[in-house]
C-alpha cells in the first residue's frame, strides 16, 4: 500500500502540476508502483488468490489509461514509457 508520501513524490515527479493527480500519467505512475509492490507479495504468497485478481484488474487499468494516451497523446505517451520503463 501506498503511504501519503509515496503518492505526493509520484504526483510531483510525473504529474503536470503539484496538485494534479487525475491526468493519466499520474494514474498510471500510481498503478505502477502498486503494481509492482503486489507483484512482490505474490512472489512470497503463491496462492494468494484474491491478491492476484486485484493485481490482474489493476493491469488492465494501466493498459486502458495507456491506451488511451497512446491514441490522444502520443509524445505524453512515450514520455511516460521512457520515465517509467515499461517496455524495453
């Protein structure tokens, strides 16, 4: 889980403004950094069922709002998979 910090200091390195937390590079910072913390817990907890379905649904939210960044957006959309290293 996300501590308040960790969310301000994700905000400000990717987000357009201090406040802003709603633009889809801020989401997809944010499900990135859950992402990655669930994906350790489930390599301690194997059969953890019920985590990897939240895991699975946060994927896909990542996809979508990087979907629709890549259709809109397409320089945010590159800037956002170079900062984060989503694909190599």
């Amino acid at each position: 889980m996300l501590t308040a910090r960790q969310k301000t200091k994700i905000i400000k390195e990717t987000g357009i403004h201090e406040k802003d937390s709603g633009s889809p590079e801020v989401q997809v910072a944010l499900l990135t950094k859950r992402i990655d913390e669930l994906t350790g817990h489930l390599r301690k907890h194997r059969k953890d069922n019920h985590s990897r379905r939240g895991l699975l649904g946060m994927v896909a939210d990542r996809q979508t709002h990087l979907g629709y960044l890549k259709k809109n957006y397409p320089r945010r959309y590159s800037a956002i998979i170079k900062k984060l290293e989503l694909k190599k």
